[in-house]
C-alpha cells in the first residue's frame, strides 16, 4: 500500500496549517493531524514522522 501526504491550509493564522495522509488513489484521509502548525515546514516534518509511524504499524500487522 502506498501513501502520501498532503499539507492543507485549514486554520486561521498564527498556526493554519495541517497534515493529511491519503492512500494513493482514495479521496478520504486515512489519518489527520489534531494539532495545527505555523509553517508548511513544520507541517511537512510532522507529517512524514505520522507517516513512518503509518508505516510502521501496517508492517507490523502484515507480519502478524
């Protein structure tokens, strides 16, 4: 399965930005940040960390 991850401008400032992570080819987000950021950067870096973590678990239960 593969992901990506998209950043969203989804607040008002000083923190407007989210994270979102889709499986390729599907509309609905598979996972959202709660929390919001103040850049894109920060977004961004919060987000490929969820994404490992995504990862990580879905490995896990494959191996199950």
């Amino acid at each position: 399965m593969t992901y990506r991850i998209e950043i969203k401008h989804r607040n008002v400032p000083p923190k407007p930005y989210k994270w979102e992570i889709y499986e390729d080819g599907k509309s609905l987000w598979v996972e959202q940040s709660a929390e919001t950021f103040s850049s894109r950067d920060k977004a961004i870096e919060a987000g490929n960390a969820a994404l490992d973590r995504l990862e990580n678990r879905k490995s896990q239960n494959r191996g199950k």
